[in-house]
C-alpha cells in the first residue's frame, strides 16, 4: 500500500508541474488520495498489531494451595 501510495504522490507532483488550473486541481485531488491512503495504512497497522497481541484467558484457574514445609517440633 505503501508503494501505491508513493506513486500517488510522484504523480501528484507531476501534475502540479503541468499548466493551468486542471493540473493544480488534479495535483490536489491525488494529494487527498495519498492522505486517505496513508490513513488506511495506519488502521491496517494498528489492526494487524491488536490481532497479533497476546491475549489473555478469560478462564481463570484456582490457585494451587501454597506448600508449606512441616513444622518442627522441639524435643
């Protein structure tokens, strides 16, 4: 997506070189492409980092009873 999004804005660039209004309206059009691009990226990003996180388990277990060592008695 990011490489689309770069050739958006190369044309872009060209675009605004050509004369007259059509060029800078085009120019502009294509700018506003690539910054919706670039926000689509962003989500993606930002969805692809929530799927990958570790989840954790709504099943909680007992915890195990604490082992504790037998007490010693005095002669």
């Amino acid at each position: 997506m990011a490489t689309v999004r770069g050739l958006i804005e190369h044309t872009a660039h060209q675009a605004a070189r050509q004369p007259g209004a059509a060029g800078t309206d085009t120019a502009h059009r294509l700018e506003l492409i690539a910054r919706r691009l670039y926000g689509i990226q962003q989500d993606l990003d930002t969805a692809a980092t929530h799927l990958n996180a570790p989840t954790r388990s709504r099943t909680r277990f007992p915890a195990p009873p604490a082992i504790t060592a037998p007490s010693r008695r005095s002669p």
